[in-house]
C-alpha cells in the first residue's frame, strides 16, 4: 500500500509538472495577444477614478475634500454594516498620500476635485477600451458609493440588478484580466481530458462559482 500510496504521488507530481509547463506556455502566448501592457496603464486610470468617486461620496456627505479641511469618518454616517467599508475608503484615501489620521480626525493633505470625474470617464473610454467592462462597473457602483455607505443602496443591486448578471459576466469572459485566464484554463483541462481514456468519467468542481463564466469556457471540450 505504500509503494502503491508512493506511486499515486509521484504521477500527480509529475502531473502537475506537465500542465505548468502547458498553461506557462499559454500564458506567455494570451499576454502578448491580449495586450495586457495597455490594459494595465488602464487599470491606473481605473484607480485614479476610484479616489475621484471616494472623494465624491465624502462631498456627497458633506465633507470638503479641499487640503487642510478636518473632518471625522462619523460625518460619512454609515450605518453599522459599512464600517469595514468606510475604515477601508480612509486607507485608501492614506495610503495615497491625501490624508493623515490624527485620534479621531483626519485632514486632507491635497486637494481632491471631484470635477474630473467626467473628463476621466470620457478619457478612459477613449483610450482604454480594454478595461470597458470595469469602467461599467466602477461608474455604476462609484456613483452610488454614498447612498451605499449610508444604507440607502444595496450593493448587490448595483452589480446584480433585479438578479440581472450580464455585467458582471462581462467583466468575467471578456475582460483581458480574465479572459487570458479562462482561456489557460481551458487549454490544461483540454490537456488532461486528451490523455484520459475515452470512457472516462471526469468532475469538475468550481469553487467560487458564481456567473459561471469560467464553467462555460470549458463545456465544448469536455466529452459528451
């Protein structure tokens, strides 16, 4: 039983050897055919636009966004469920270099003009189409940010309206951060399907599964 036990790892080491080198392979290829260099440089712009839409909320709730302006994460009024969500927005809005916490209050080091949001917005359409389905996203849930820290939104509405998926699937099949993904993953399953016997029974567990985005990649290689 050992030797048999011994036997059984040494062929799924040498298993998992063989698809790494197969989904590198395919990685190095997805990059360069998915232009990832550009989608990165859009992702930035994607984050710039964050900080815009974080300030934005705290203008929303009252908070001058302008340097020197003092303020208290209270004056956000988010209800109890949020506070995770606000102590985050305050990291952020730190860790960029806008603000430094004191106690109980913070104080703008730079001036935030939310005005660039829809210059942003047209920019980043304009040249980065790669991130399309992210800029959906981050414009749909940014301007409900407030609302949604106040408990006046549902966030799950936002991504999911009236149980709706198509945005996100979007964002899940056709965004050059996924897709490439999705693609590899097909290609080592199609490696492993190729070398078992043809009456084999194989099943897949997807954890996390939520559009099925990535299930759907590999349904038309998987035998009947």
């Amino acid at each position: 039983q050992a030797n048999r036990a011994n036997e059984i790892v040494s062929g799924i080491n040498s298993g998992i050897k063989n698809l790494k080198s197969v989904s590198d392979k395919l990685f190095s290829e997805l990059i360069k055919e998915n232009n990832l260099a550009q989608y990165r440089k859009g992702i930035e712009e994607l984050d710039y636009l964050s900080l815009l839409y974080i300030a934005q909320a705290y203008v929303k709730s009252g908070i001058k966004t302008e340097k020197g302006n003092v303020f208290s994460v209270n004056d956000l009024k988010a209800v109890n469920q949020r506070k995770k969500l606000t102590d985050r927005l305050q990291e952020i809005l730190s860790e960029k270099g806008l603000v430094k916490n004191s106690g109980d209050k913070t104080e703008f080091t730079e001036s935030v003009n939310t005005n660039d949001i829809e210059k942003t917005i047209i920019k980043i359409r304009d040249r980065f189409p790669e991130v399309k389905a992210e800029l959906n996203l981050l414009t749909i849930c940014g301007d409900k940010l407030s609302e949604v820290i106040q408990g006046k939104a549902d966030p799950l509405q936002l991504l999911f309206p009236a149980g709706d998926l198509s945005q996100t699937t979007e964002l899940y099949r056709s965004s050059p951060g996924f897709s490439p993904m999705n693609i590899a993953l097909k290609g080592v399953i199609k490696k492993i399907v190729s070398e078992l016997p043809s009456d084999r029974k194989i099943r897949i567990l997807e954890l996390g599964a939520g559009t099925g985005s990535t299930s759907s990649f590999l349904f038309d290689i998987l035998p009947k």
